[in-house]
C-alpha cells in the first residue's frame, strides 16, 4: 500500500515538474507561443511557436538566454523572414518585367535623373514627360519617412496608430490586419497557417542567400568573389536570376552550378 501511494506520488510529482518546466520555459514567450505546436513542424529544425528548442539546427541555442531575448530572436527572424518573401518575390518579379536585376536597379533612380521607374504593366507614367519627376530626392525622403514610422509604430517608438497593434504582437488581426476576418473562420487553421508562413519565411531567407551568391558567382571572375576586378552591381549586362533560370531551363545540362565553379567540367 505504501508503495503504491509513493508510486502514485512520484509519477504525480514527475508531471508536475513537467509541468513547471514547461510553464517556466513559456513564460514571458507570450508573443511565440499563441499558437502552435512542433506537432505541426515536423521537418527538421525547431517552430518559435512551441518553446522548445531541443530540435534548433544550431546546438544550445537557447542556453545563456532569456526568455526576452529568446523571444525577441523570434520576432526578428520573423520579420527578416517577411523581409525576404518579399524581396524574393519583387526582385523575380521586377526582373522578369522589367528586364532589371535586383542588384542594378539603383541605377533606375539617381540624383542625376530618376524619371526611368516603370512598373510591369504600367500604362500611365508617374510624371508627364519632361516633367523631371519623380526626383530623387523626394523619393528618398518619402522612403526613408515612410520606413521609420513603419519601425517606430512596430518597435514601440512611436504609438500605435491602430488598437490591435501591439508592441511585440506579430498577428494584430482585427480590422486593419485581419479584414477578411480568417482568424475567426473556422475553416481557416490560423495555427497551421502560422508555422506555414515560419517555414515559408525560412526558406525565403536561405533563397535570399541564393540571390545573393548567384550574383557574384555567375557575373564575377571568380565565382566567390576573392580577387574580383568589380562586383555585379557596376558589370554592364550582368544577369539576374530570372535570366540565370531561363539560361538553365534552355539547357539545364551546361547552365548550372558546376559551370561556375569549375567542378566536373
């Protein structure tokens, strides 16, 4: 009998232990763990959403920090991440329009002349012809008051300009966020969508990468750079990678990494 009830007492204390750890390990996590579990990210690496991080790619990642600094690692990957889904997307998408690579579109818009920003599909212009506008400067000033008050209202300088925005809340929702209101649609798993948008946001990161390398091995003298006369940006007819995909659709067998690198050829 007593050692039943010392059974039954310990396997009660072991799953409260379970339990404070798990409570300890979330807390001060609110903005991570709304939602979400590693049930839904079986891949390998680690969801920001369970707070566990016994499965993170990168061994001890967690060890030494707190759980503000853990969560503000999780909010900022976020961000980056969405920063690349849409870098990825407009640069592929201004190339393929515009026929301008991600990495010499500067050169459409300078203190010289800055008239030469054509949109894919665009009918009408910015400005009549002649008109010298857009100019530069008012480009710049608006891109940069534009970018703050976007940081200000997200990082807490500034007060919110909507309710439902929060310091630190990834998913405001509500009416400015939310329109279509899929948070509250029972048929919309706002959970799975979450750590879709994580992998999603991943993937575009490591793609960004890939922009980034494509560049210089496929422009430069050598294909990492190291001794390179000049870089992308300033080579007359450098390739993007949309002209990089339809050179390796057009003959996957030449156009392809190793004819840059120098390998198996």
């Amino acid at each position: 009998m007593a050692m039943a009830l010392s059974s039954a007492a310990s396997v009660r204390t072991f799953f409260q232990l379970v339990a404070t750890k798990q409570t300890v390990a979330s807390k001060a996590r609110a903005v991570v763990t709304k939602a979400g579990s590693e049930e839904l990210y079986v891949e390998t690496g680690a969801s920001t959403y369970s707070g566990n991080y016994d499965e993170a790619l990168w061994p001890n990642w967690a060890s030494g920090r707190s759980d503000e600094e853990i969560t503000a690692c999780a909010e900022t990957e976020l961000i980056h991440g969405r920063w690349a889904m849409l870098g990825c997307a407009g640069a592929w998408g201004a190339e393929a329009g515009t026929g301008i690579n991600w990495f010499q579109a500067g050169a459409v818009c300078t203190p010289e002349d800055c008239t030469g920003i054509v949109f894919p599909g665009q009918v009408i212009p910015l400005a009549p012809e002649g008109s010298g506008f857009p100019q530069f400067y008012n480009v710049l000033v608006g891109t940069i008051v534009l970018m703050g008050l976007s940081e200000g209202y997200r990082g807490g300088l500034i007060a919110p300009a909507f309710p439902e925005l929060e310091v630190g809340d990834l998913h405001p929702g509500g009416s400015h966020f939310d329109p279509l209101n899929l948070a509250e649609n029972p048929s919309f798993d706002l959970d799975r969508m979450k750590i879709a948008e994580l992998k999603h946001a991943r993937l575009a990161m490591l793609s960004w990468l890939g922009y980034m390398s494509q560049a210089v091995a496929t422009n430069c003298d050598n294909p990492f750079g190291f001794g390179s006369e000049t870089w992308p940006s300033y080579i007359e007819g450098a390739k993007g990678p949309y002209a990089n995909w339809l050179d390796h659709c057009a003959d996957p067998i030449t156009e392809n990494v190793w004819k840059y690198t120098g390998l198996f050829q």
